[in-house]
C-alpha cells in the first residue's frame, strides 16, 4: 500500500520534511484556499505540486475539493458550482494526481464533541460524547424537534447532564460542535448554524441521496474521462446528526452508490474509523467486497462504550480489526496487479492520532499532530511487512 500523509499546506505545523520523516512517500492535500466553490487553476495546483515535489514527496491524492451546500441543496448558484468542480477535476487530473476525496456530508464535516480527551496513557484523544451532544442539541442549540431525535432515556440523561454542565463547558462544547474545523476560512456561530440548519428544512435521506447521484452522473465521466478517480468519505460519524440526512453510513449506501454510479471511476475511500463509529458495519466484510473499487483508504480505530460514544483509539486498538482490513486490502492490490490495473497499489494513511509527547502544547490541527500520526503509521507498515512476511513464506 501505499502510505502517505495529510498535509495542510504551507502554514500545517506539521511539516512535509515532518511527513517525510514518518516514512510517507506520498502526501494528501487540497488548495485549501480555494475553497468556497472557484475553479482550482492549474497554476495553483503546479505551484503546490511543486512544493511537494521539492520535499521530496508526490502529491498523491487530493481532499478535498470542496462540496458546496447549494450543490447539496441543488439551490441558488448550484449549476455554476457543478461546472468549476469539473474543470478542477480537469485540472488536477491533467497535472497528474488522479484520486480525488471528497464528502458529502452536510453543513458540518467530521463532528466531536471533545478535542482533548484524556486517555490512561496520558495522551488526548478526540471522542464524541452521545449524552454530550444531544445535551447540546435539545438545551443549547434547541433545535426544533429535537427532542423527538432520542430515546426518552438519552433526554433525561442528556438533561441531567445540561443542569449539571459549566458554562465554559458549555461554550466549549459549542465551539467543538459547531465552529471548528481544520482548513475552514469560515465559522458559524449559534443563530448562522440555526439557519444552515433551516435550508435542509423537511429534506431527507433520500432526496439528498437524489441530489448526490445527480452530482455523481455529472462528474463521474469527467473523471473517467481524465483517467481519475473519485473516491466518497464516509458521513462521520456514520449515523443522523443535528437531524440532518445522511447517504453515506453503512455498507448499503455504498451498495446504492454503485448500483446508480457503475463506472469505475466513481470509488470509495474507505475511512475505518468514520464509517467505524456505526458498530453495525464490518469493515473487513467492505473491504472485501468494495475492493475494486476502493481507491483510497483512513486507517484509524474507535473504542465504542454503551451508551453510544467513542473515543479514537490506538490504530491497532479499538473495536475494528485493522489488521483484518489491511490483509484484504493488499489482497485486492494483488488481484489489480494480475489484471494489469495501473491502480494496483491503494494510497492510505493514517488519521487522527492522539496528542502526544513533543507535541504537547503546539498549535496544530485536533486529530492532525505528528508524532500521533508517525505511531500509527510505524504501526500499520507494521502491519504490512508481517502480511507481506507471511505471503512470501519468509514466516509461517
């Protein structure tokens, strides 16, 4: 496989000589100052391929181009925004980086309600807390309707843990939910993120889903025609949040997505860890038979208690069996490899790492630290030697 590593851009205080030194070869980023729906030029996308290249590294995979809300919604300038996503396929495509990761998730992106949870080893984790965030949506934000979104026992426990919360908990909570992001040159604040909520109004699953598969049908034989692949990030966490519909949370949705999209070029990126956080998937079952089409892959864990929260475990920890995942991926690489696929070998990388050591006190991206990272990823190709080990019978 091939092993690479996120990388924010210039002003990441985490390195690309950094990302070198964990071992990557290759590097996952995006022009994440062009992201409110403008065509990426291939100018910008030259000049960053260049600083990669002059560290040494290849620019492997781009994540994301964005996915505006009114291509979601399929509202206001939504056509204009549908042709610059094309071209910026065009565009990084003909520069030579061929998977492109993207997500479907509306208003939010990957959602936690702590950034610094505390683990035994003295390490911080990021965790989502299920009594936490609906706490948030039904007393804070009071969504409209919340309520009726959760058990009768999830609201009393959710209102005893209100009552009980300080106020720069509170606010704490809020900022996690709903104004932070990595690489976002925006914010929402209480009454934006209300209204953001209000646009999707009555939609559901399904009509966003209609709304996906049109997006798909238009971009897909871009993509093809270009020799590229677009690969979907799995909703995160994989179950409804804040009310809002949901397309990709579990292997059937994946299913849906290339039943209506069976061009090749329409891929999936297999994130263990999102689509982890829904212990109804079985990510060595996806790998398995998605692999074809699998084009690009997050390896990383979740440790699931009862009540529905998690925390990001050790990347050979937790409740999904990476080790598992990795044996059927190279599997997949191996069956390519026969049919002359010039895909044959699967970009991954290693997501959110704990806070650790050195790091401590940095500014740097929850989820995204170095030496967190380099652990993991010293564990994965871990993983890989031992399989590769076994295959050649240098080990029995």
């Amino acid at each position: 496989m091939e092993q690479t590593w996120r990388w924010f851009g210039p002003d990441d205080v985490v390195t690309l000589e950094n990302a070198k030194q964990a071992g990557a070869t290759g590097i996952v980023t995006a022009l994440h100052h062009m992201n409110q729906g403008q065509v990426w030029t291939t100018d910008e996308i030259l000049k960053r391929k260049a600083e990669v290249e002059a560290a040494g590294l290849v620019w492997s995979v781009v994540e994301s181009i964005g996915v505006g809300e009114e291509i979601k919604t399929r509202t206001g300038n939504y056509r204009e925004k549908i042709d610059n996503y094309k071209q910026s396929i065009r565009n990084v495509a003909r520069a030579g980086v061929k998977a492109i990761c993207y997500n479907f998730m509306v208003i939010t992106d990957w959602t936690r309600t702590n950034l610094m949870y505390k683990l035994p080893t003295g390490g911080y984790a990021l965790r989502f807390d299920s009594i936490d965030f609906a706490a948030y949506d039904i007393f804070v934000l009071q969504r409209k309707g919340a309520e009726a979104s959760y058990t009768p026992e999830r609201v009393a426990a959710a209102k005893k843990r209100f009552e009980t919360m300080p106020e720069e908990k509170k606010k704490e909570l809020e900022l996690n939910l709903i104004d932070w992001l990595p690489a976002r040159d925006f914010a929402y604040d209480r009454n934006s993120f209300k209204k953001m909520l209000e646009l999707y109004g009555e939609m559901g699953s399904e009509d966003l889903r209609a709304n996906f598969f049109e997006f798909l049908r238009e971009i897909t034989p871009i993509a093809e025609e270009e020799g590229a692949r677009l690969c979907i990030h799995a909703d995160d966490p994989s179950f409804p949040i804040f009310g809002l519909p949901r397309v990709m949370c579990s292997a059937d949705d994946v299913r849906a997505m290339f039943k209506a999209i069976p061009q090749e070029a329409c891929g999936l990126t297999l994130c263990t860890g999102s689509f982890g956080s829904n212990l109804k998937n079985d990510l060595v079952a996806m790998a398995k038979e998605f692999g074809p089409r699998i084009h690009f892959v997050h390896l990383r864990n979740t440790t699931h208690e009862p009540d529905g929260s998690f925390y990001e475990a050790e990347h050979l920890g937790g409740h999904t069996d990476l080790v598992g995942v990795i044996a059927q991926l190279m599997s997949e690489e191996d069956r390519r490899a026969k049919e002359g696929r010039a895909d044959a070998q699967i970009p991954m990388r290693p997501d959110h790492g704990h806070l650790l050591g050195t790091d401590f006190g940095k500014k740097m991206n929850p989820g995204y630290s170095w030496v967190g990272r380099l652990k993991g990823l010293a564990e994965l190709r871990g993983v890989i030697k031992t399989v590769e080990a076994f295959r050649s019978g240098r080990v029995s």
